[in-house]
C-alpha cells in the first residue's frame, strides 16, 4: 500500500526538518547579532529604511505601537510574523549581498511600508 | 474601509480555496463521505482559529515565536506533499477511459485517504484563518474614544464573507464542465499550489540560513508583477511566485514540477489498463 511509503516519506521529512530547526538556532547564537529597532505606530514603520552592512546577520526589533495586531511580511527577505499590540518581536535576518529588500505590514500594507538597504562598503 | 474589505476578502479566499478545491472534486467523484471529512477539518480549524483569537492576548508569544515559525514551515511542506499524493492517487484511479468513474476509486477514498482529507482541510483553512481572526480581533480592538469599530468591524466581516462566496460560486459555476477536464484542471490547480507552498517553504528555510540560497536573487521580475500589488500579492500567497527568487527555491520548484509531470503521466497510463 502506497500509504506506507507516503508515511514514510512525511516522517522522513519531518525528521530532517526537525533537526536542522533546533539545530539552526543554536549555531546562530554563537556571535553577538547586532540588532535594528524598528517602531510601528499609527501603521507606519519609523524608520522606514534600515541601512545595515553586507554579508552580516542582524536582528530586526520591531515594537508595536499601535492597539492592532500586524503581520510583520517581507517576500525579498521571506519572513512573515504576527506582532501583537503594545508587544514586540525579534526577526533574526540572514545576511545580505548588496541591494534593496522590500517589508510591509500586511493587514496595512498601503501605510506600513519600509526597506532594508545593504549598500557595498567603500574604502 | 474599503482597504479591510479587500484584505479580508482575500485572506478568506486564501483560507478557502483549498477547502473549495477538495469539496468540488469530491463532489465530482460523487465521495459524500470524503466531503464530510474535508468539512470536518475545515471546521476544527475555523474552531481552533477563534480559539486562538479569543486567547491571543495571552498566545501572543507564542503566536509571534520561533515555534510559530516551524508550524509555518511544516504548514508550507506537509501539504504540498498531501496534495502531491491525492493529485497522483486520482490520476491512477480517478477516471477510467472515456472520463466515467470506477467505483474503485471512491471505494479508496472511503478506506484509505481520509485522514490525509482532514490533514489538508485543516492545514489549508489553519494559517490563513488564523490570520483574517486576528485581524477581525484587532479592528474589534479599535473602539477607542471617538473611533467606532462598528463600521470598520463590518467591513472586515463582509470581506469575510464575499471570500467565501466568490470560492462558492467559482466551484457552483463548475458542475457543467464534463468530469474528465474538470479533473485535470483541479489537478493542475493543485500541482501548482503545492509548487507554490514548496516555493514558500523552501524561501523561509533560505531565510533562516538551513539552505543556501546559491544565488539570492536569480532574476527580478518585479517591474512585471510585483509582490506588493493586489493581484501580485494573490499569485504570490496562491502559486508562491516570487519576483525576484533564490536559485535553489527555483531548482527546487523546477525539479517537483517535472517529478509531478512524470509520475502523473505513468499513473495515467497505469490506470488505463483494465483493472484485475
């Protein structure tokens, strides 16, 4: 029966998955990550850009100012996390070639509207 | 008003379209039973979604954490393989030569599959449900002095609700096409859906640094159709398109989209020949 095989297959999978998730967080906390403060209020992100280094790893604090929950999104950056009011999350971000990355709030998405801008180290 | 009207509109789409899918194949292989377990899990969902809402001020540390974040994950990859499996097991039995059904096929369905109906009922209503609550929860919050949220609440409810019409109506307007393309169209439809959540498991996993990405950004496209525009924005959560993908999650999406081609194409042949 195909079924045996199917269920193998999703164990297999969650197996994997499973390792690399409690394993990814714990490499991850070996080095100070610096972090970013991000505010959002009146559904709006202050400051709406970040600037951060290339290739480096930070932290995006994002503080909810406003009484309504938010879903903090980025499709360039591929995050996608609730903030609830008056709380704040942290977003762990991998770091980035040089460029522009695009992050909304979803459920306001015309009025919470922000960037993270890696620009190249000149010498 | 008319932002939230939107917005809800399409989360519920989101929430429903698999949901809306499933019933109207099953309703075409005639399975009442395997119907039944779809709204089963759809509406333990709906349940633990409200659940969840109700509570949230006191799961909002969970809902924001990092165990939110590996449900997602196992939300974006448990599915797309459920699907994979129905969309294969249908092409096997789903329809004889000529397009009429075998009563072999729902006689599997009744046996076999309807755990994997409940899972993806579930899964597919879960995240995006949990979602149009919160929001829902939030406008109710907004009855601050001066600030009704009587009107805005409204809105959010008929967004609600138009979603779950427009899904109704578009599987309604279906019963006309003749069973054999129906199928392959809802097969069609749910291949590239699983692609989608592939594409959008695979991109969070990039995220998190488990995967490389191999080239961050491989092409953009965002100047065609970008991420942050209504429609963009429905393909996006819909078929996990991306403007301006990483290679692996292209390799990735590429590399199941040809293994579904293959397999499908063998599990049609194999269930031409006479049964035994």
């Amino acid at each position: 029966m195909p079924l045996n095989r199917l269920t193998q297959m999703i164990s297999g999978t969650l197996w994997a998955l499973g390792t690399f998730l409690i394993l990814s967080p714990t490499i991850s906390r070996a080095e100070a990550v610096p972090e970013v403060a991000l505010t959002l209020e009146h559904h709006q992100f202050s400051p709406n850009t970040l600037p951060v280094e290339p290739d480096k790893r930070f932290i995006i604090v994002l503080s909810n100012k406003d009484n309504h929950p938010e879903e903090f999104e980025s499709y360039d950056l591929e995050f996608e996390i609730l903030v609830f009011p008056h709380k704040s999350i942290r977003v762990p971000v991998r770091g980035l070639p040089a460029g522009t990355y695009t992050f909304f709030g979803d459920f306001h998405p015309k009025t919470a509207q922000g960037k993270v801008v890696v620009s190249p180290i000149t010498h | 008003m008319i932002e939230t009207y939107l917005i809800l509109t399409r989360e519920t789409l989101e929430a429903s379209l698999l949901v809306g899918i499933l019933l109207s194949t099953l309703q075409r292989l005639g399975d009442k039973r395997g119907q039944r377990f779809v709204v089963l899990g759809a509406s333990v969902a709906v349940f633990l979604c409200l659940i969840l809402g109700l509570l949230a001020d006191r799961l909002a540390d969970f809902l924001s954490g990092e165990a939110k974040n590996i449900l997602d994950i196992c939300v974006f990859f448990l599915p797309a393989i459920f699907v994979s499996y129905m969309v294969i097991w249908m092409a096997k039995n789903g329809r004889e030569q000529g397009g009429t059904l075998r009563d072999k096929a729902t006689h599997a369905i009744k046996h076999g599959s309807v755990w994997i109906l409940v899972m993806l009922a579930f899964m597919g209503v879960f995240r995006e449900g949990l979602e149009t609550v919160l929001f829902l929860w939030g406008l109710s919050l907004q009855s601050g002095p001066g600030q009704a949220a009587g009107p805005s609440l409204l809105a959010g409810l008929s967004g609600t609700a138009t979603g779950i019409l427009i899904v109704y109506l578009l599987f309604k307007s279906t019963a006309r096409i003749p069973i054999g393309t129906f199928l392959r169209i809802s097969s069609v439809l749910l291949v590239i859906m699983a692609g989608g959540m592939l594409a959008a498991g695979t991109g969070r996993l990039v995220a998190m640094g488990v995967l490389p990405p191999l080239i961050f950004q491989t092409w953009d496209t965002s100047r065609i159709l970008n991420e942050h525009s209504y429609v963009g924005g429905m393909v996006a959560d819909f078929f996990g398109y991306r403007s301006k993908p990483p290679l692996i999650m292209v390799l990735t999406v590429s590399a199941y989209l040809a293994g579904m081609l293959i397999l499908l194409r063998r599990a049609e042949q194999s269930g031409k020949k006479p049964s035994h």
